[in-house]
C-alpha cells in the first residue's frame, strides 16, 4: 500500500519539478512512511516527474521501491495498493517465456505483465486494488488507472496557464493542494453535493479543475506538444452493469448450490488476501460481513488471528457486546476499544488532515480511532467487511423500499401527497403524542417520509429519496445560489445511471447497483482509506474481489432480500460457522451518537464554526437550526454535521485564501 504523486510541465516552465514533487509526496508520507522514489524524465518538451512512498507489504526489500521501470525500458509504474493473484500470474508468464525476476513484488509481476500481455488484459487478470500511474515511453502517453470498485483514490487536473500549465495527479487533493499556480476555487455543485448526500461523487472534487478518476475507469493522457491544450481521453475498464446483465441467463435460485458457491469463492479471496510479510488482522463488529470473514479467516489457520471491534458508552450505538461473543466462539485473539466523547473530540481536531477533501460522514469517527488503535497495536494490514451491504442487499433501504412501496401504492399519489402536506404542518410535539415507544430521530424520519409521499411515484423515485436530500435554498447565501445555478447544468455526475440496458432489471438489483457506483466508492471506501492510510494501516475488503461479484450477480434477489432483512444467502452461509443466536439481529450500521455529542462534548467546538461566516452558508438559518437541535425541539445533527466538516476543512486548508 501506498501514496502516488506526479507532476508534467512545459520545459520551459520556470519552476522546478523536483522541490514541487517533494512538496507533493511530503502531503502522502503516511500512506507510506518505509520509503521514497522518484523518477524524472525529459520527453517532447515535457518533464515528467513522478513520485512514490512505500508502505511495504509483500517483499519488503529495495527490489520492490518504485517508481519501477520495465525489463525492456518501455514503461515506469507508480502503483499503490496491491494485486492478490500476483503469483498465479507470474506462473502464466513463465510459462510463456523465461524472466529473470528481480524480487518477489507484486509491481514487478503487474510490471512484466503489462509488457507480456498489455495493459488491458493485465487490468482483466489482476485481482486487487490499486491505482496506477503508468508512463508508455514507447506510445508516449500517461495512463491512470484505477481498480474496479474504487478502493484506491486517484485525483487529477491541469493547474496554472501559459508556460506554468501542468497536468497533476496525487492519491490525496492535500497533494494537489501544494502545488504552485493551483488556483483554489470551490466547486459549487460538489459543495452542494456534499451538504445532501455527505460526499462528494466522483468524477467530481471539491475543487474546480481537479477531478477524481472513477471507479473501473481509466485516464489517457498524450505527452505532446498538444497535451496542456487537449481534454484526456476517459475509458471505462469494468462495468458493473455488464456484470449484471452478462449473467442474468446463469441464475443461481438453489439454496444449497449458492451457499457452495459463495463459500468456495469467499474462501479463496479471503486466504488469497491474507498474505503479507507484515502483521494482519481483522476488524469484527459482530455483524453478518465481518464475522463471515473473521470467520473464514480463522478456520483457514491453526494460529489464534487478531479481531479488532469498537464501542460506545451509549447502548443505542454500542455493538461491541456482540463482536465479543462472536470473537470468543471463534477463539480469535480479541480487542475492545471503547469510543468515549472526548477521544471523538480529540479525533476530529484531525480530521480535515485524515480527509484531504471535505466528508461528513459521521462514522468516520469510530473508523479513524480503531484504525488508529489497530496500527498502535503493531498491525499492518486488516481484513474487513466492506461491500457485503452492496452485493448481497444488506441495508435496510434494500428490503424497505419494495416493503414500503406496496402500501403507499394503495393510495392515489394525489391523497399521499395531501396526507404528507398535512404531516409537514403538524408540531413535532403532537407527532410525539403517538408514539408509545422510543424511536431514535423518529420526528426526522416522519417528516422526511412526509417529504416523499409528496413527491414520489415510483419504487425507483423513493429509493433516489432516500440516497439524496432535497435541495434547500435556505442553506445558502445569495452569491453561492447564483453560482450554483451558474454551473446547474452539469451532467459529470450521475448518482443513478439509466439501467434499462439490464435484461429484467427489477428494484433490487438497480439498488445494488446505484449503491455500489456512488455511496461504496465515494463514501465507504473514502471513509476507510483515509482513515486507514493517515495511520499507515493497509485495508483489503475481501468482498470486493470481483470474482465474488460475478457470483452475486448471479444469485437470485430472494436469496438475497428477504420482507424483513437483507443478506439472507450470507446469513445461511455465516450459520455454517457461527451459531444463528450469536448474529441474528436487525442491521444497526457503524452509527455514532453524533446528535448527542453535539449538545455535550462537541458543542464549543461546533458553536464556534456555527458562528462564523465562510461565504457559502446563510449564517442566519444555520444558527436557527442549530438553536433547534441545541433546545431538542428537532433533531437536525445530519445537516448539522455536513456544515461543520465542510467548515472545519476549509478554515483548516485556506483560512488565509478565502
């Protein structure tokens, strides 16, 4: 695992690219603090300069520094992340020809491979994560890669004009951010992004001009003179939706098979990655993902393996009791962390360092301290369970739309939107007089349900309701309104593609898919790499080998979404392992009281951002809501929660620029 970072400007450029390299790989040391390589070249006018900081894992000796040139001269890779079948391909190339291997890294093997078979069929070969910068001496183009489900970060632009104009591009925007003749201009439809759906989606950055390569996707860029006046070429490597579609006709619909099937694979992805020079562990929570993987993992050794979970002081949020029980059934080597507020204090004075670009969601807390704790504890690398809500249907908008959708479908849409008009004017005090039990945020949930009674006309309308919340021109000054209309028409950005081309399509697979376009990869894996990498910890998600993913395509939706739950087929499989009493329990998400939080332990720090004025944010409605949410008249922690990271990263990077 590693950071990757590069520069390529007009040689007649008058700055110099190597104390600008060296600024740019100071702002990615983290990702990888054993080592540093650089590589500089002069080509048609160009200096190409390219940088590397290692976090070794597989072959930890100096045969595996990068940036790594090829055998014939041909190509230089920068690679961050790491290639699970390296060694089944080195055996396909040996049986091809005969190599003289310097060492044992998976970079040489991709490197070889690249020459061997080319980049495209060494992108279909490959199983793992990465992002690639990779120079083609011989073509004389730049491609940047990324992996399949966007586990590895790639951000990249052309900054300054004239003679200064230079294509970037960095594993972290704080890279970008160092260079000179960057202009810092916020991109206002990734602002608005953010304040509704807590991210910003690639390709969008937060920052004008500066892009985030997608997932499965791949940059092309030709090192001429033209290259500063000419737009990249963009090629998507993988689809998802092909996936879908290509297997629709070998559905799996028996129980027993598909349990077969997806044990078989699981197992070879979680043994495959597992295999480091370098400690490794496994994070468990004790629900379904991790603890399938916990448990694969441990039946696979006769070593104890170590399971890292966290708590919370706060019962509603705290799953740690069940990850214990789990942990003890297996006999793994367990350890706790309790979360209490004034560690997520301390936590989010680094935030804005941990995440180099805006990101609001809150359980970025937990992620950021028990990845600090694992690497405290001498771990490397560790195993979790990311992207088994998104292939096997296991969030609870999966089960409830098609649930909800049946009865509100009773109803003409003109009474549900009159029963919602009426809702949206009732006091929330008069709501609460009908509830008999407590609901954590049930005033903000039935007003929003409210919302979409209004609004909705469709099972696909009410799922898109639920990822992305109304535009609200309250939010914002005048000036940032304009400018949001200004640049309104910007179709970059596509949360939920048109999936007709899908054979057959029904609302659980365009849901699977959405979410594994848009919130795994600019969401969940944001929220675990950074947080990952600022503390030197490599993460691997064996769920996301795409192996895995043509099995799940594959399983019929009521294997996988049940009227009540989701992830029914992983469940079966999971009972394999661990008792059904130990994990059989309603989805509770790595959530934090966050709503709490800000009227204790975080209430000073957030009133002074509350107050302040930042030029994007109608100050006069921000501190009514906050007044609202500090008096517990209403519950407004989301909203609350996306101003102050937004905030918080701003005043922290260009508090002297804006």
């Amino acid at each position: 695992m590693c950071g990757i970072a590069g520069i390529i400007s007009s040689s007649s450029s008058n700055f110099d690219n190597k104390d600008i390299l060296n600024l740019m790989s100071e702002e990615i040391v983290r990702r990888g603090p054993d080592s540093y390589g650089n590589y500089f070249d002069r080509k048609n006018l160009n200096n190409i300069s390219i940088a590397h900081r290692r976090l070794s894992i597989i072959d930890l000796s100096e045969k595996g520094s990068q940036p790594m040139k090829s055998k014939n001269g041909r190509y230089v890779i920068a690679f961050n992340g790491e290639i699970y079948n390296h060694k089944w391909i080195k055996r396909k190339i040996d049986n091809i020809k005969s190599v003289s291997w310097d060492g044992t890294s998976d970079t040489e093997i991709l490197l070889e491979s690249i020459q061997t078979f080319g980049l495209k069929e060494t992108l279909k070969l490959a199983v793992g994560m990465f992002a690639i910068a990779l120079l083609d001496n011989q073509e004389n183009k730049l491609f940047l890669v990324r992996d399949r489900f966007g586990e590895k970060p790639l951000y990249y632009g052309f900054i300054g004009s004239g003679i200064e104009r230079s294509l970037v591009f960095a594993s972290e925007i704080s890279a970008i951010i160092k260079t000179p003749f960057f202009k810092k201009e916020i991109n206002p439809i990734s602002l608005d992004y953010l304040l509704r759906i807590s991210y910003v989606p690639s390709p969008l950055s937060i920052l004008k001009n500066i892009s985030k390569l997608k997932a499965g996707s791949m940059a092309i860029f030709n090192l001429d003179n033209d290259l500063f006046n000419n737009k990249e070429k963009i090629l998507s490597w993988f689809s998802l939706q092909e996936l879908y579609s290509k297997n629709k006709s070998s559905k799996l619909n028996n129980e027993n098979e598909t349990i077969y099937e997806l044990d078989k694979v699981i197992k070879t992805s979680v043994l495959e990655q597992s295999v480091s020079d370098v400690p490794l562990g496994c994070f468990l929570s004790g629900g379904i993902d991790s603890s399938l993987i916990a448990s694969t993992l441990q039946n696979s050794t006769s070593k104890q393996i170590n399971t890292f979970t966290i708590g919370f002081q706060n019962d509603k949020f705290d799953e740690s009791k069940y990850a214990k029980k789990v942990a003890n059934y297996l006999g793994t080597n367990h350890n706790e962390f309790i979360l209490e507020p004034q560690e997520a204090l301390n936590i989010i004075y680094e935030l804005p360092n941990i995440y180099s670009e805006p990101f609001a969601d809150a359980s970025q807390i937990p992620t950021a301290l028990i990845s600090r704790n694992i690497k405290y504890a001498g771990i490397t690398v560790a195993l979790s369970g990311d992207g088994g809500d998104e292939m096997f249907g296991g969030y609870v908008r999966h089960y409830m739309v098609p649930n909800l959708w049946k009865k509100m479908k009773l109803l003409p849409f003109a009474l549900r939107k009159k029963i919602g008009e009426i809702i949206l004017k009732t006091n929330y005090n008069i709501l609460n007089k009908f509830v008999s039990y407590e609901n954590y945020n049930f005033e903000d949930k039935i007003f929003k349900f409210a919302n979409r009674l209004k609004v909705v006309r469709s099972q696909e309308e009410l799922f898109k309701s639920l990822i992305i919340d109304d535009f609200n021109k309250n939010l914002y000054c005048d000036d940032f309104l304009e400018s949001i209309n200004e640049f309104s028409d910007n179709k970059q950005v596509d949360l939920f593609p048109d999936l007709e081309n899908i054979n057959e399509a029904n609302i659980v697979d365009k849901m699977l898919i959405w979410d594994s376009l848009g919130y795994l990869p600019d969401d969940i894996l944001v929220k675990v790499d950074r947080a990952s990498m600022f503390y030197s910890l490599e993460t691997r998600s064996p769920f996301l080998d795409h192996r895995i993913s043509e099995v799940a395509c594959r399983i019929s939706n009521n294997l996988k979404v049940k009227s009540n739950y989701g992830k029914y087929i992983l469940r079966k499989l999971l009972y394999n392992y661990i008792p059904k009493s130990l994990v059989d329990r309603p989805k509770a998400g790595f959530g934090v009281p966050i709503n709490e939080w800000l009227r204790g332990p975080l209430k000073l720090w957030a009133e002074d951002l509350i107050n302040s004025d930042d030029g994007y944010i109608n100050k006069n409605y921000l501190q009514k809501i906050w007044i609202e949410h500090i008096q517990e008249k209403k519950d407004n922690s989301t909203i609350l929660w996306r101003v102050l990271m937004w905030r918080y990263w701003l005043f922290s990077n260009f508090k002297n620029i804006f």
